[in-house]
C-alpha cells in the first residue's frame, strides 16, 4: 500500500523553501542582519527566519516589501539558481 503525502493549503512547500532560501541569499548579499531587515518589515526575527527556513509561507504584500527592501524584482525569489 501507498502512502500518499498530502499538503495542505497552508502547508509550505517546496516554492515556499526556494523563496526562503532567496530570500536569505539577497539578504547576505546585502550584508542585511535578520534583525534589520525584520524591524524595517515589522515582523520579528523569528517569523522572518521561518520564512527564510521555508517553515511559515510569506504573502504576496510581504513578499513585495521584501523585494523592495532587497532592491529586486518579486520574480528573483521564484528564479531557481545554483546559490539557492
């Protein structure tokens, strides 16, 4: 028998984790702090790095803010590279 794996709308998947993983590559190309770049988002540490871990999903509006405090274009995060 197979087990089939389910995920749920609010589950993070493998989308999620690549933009995390892009998310943290600007961030360190920037030499950005977590700290920093969670204050100017308002958001806290914690939940920036969740999304940075693929652990929580980020929304569109928020995924915006970041590109624009990242100085890139919202398609750079869903762009696979060898980095991320």
């Amino acid at each position: 028998m197979q087990t089939e794996t389910f995920i749920t709308p609010r589950s993070p998947g493998d989308l999620d984790k690549l933009i995390g993983s892009k998310i943290r590559l600007r961030r360190a190309f920037h030499r950005i702090s977590l700290e920093s770049l969670a204050k100017n988002l308002n958001i806290t540490y914690q939940q920036l790095q969740k999304y940075e871990n693929g652990k929580n999903r980020i929304s569109a509006s928020r995924l915006f803010e970041v590109a624009q405090l990242l100085k890139v274009e919202v398609s750079f995060f869903f762009v696979e590279t060898d980095e991320s």
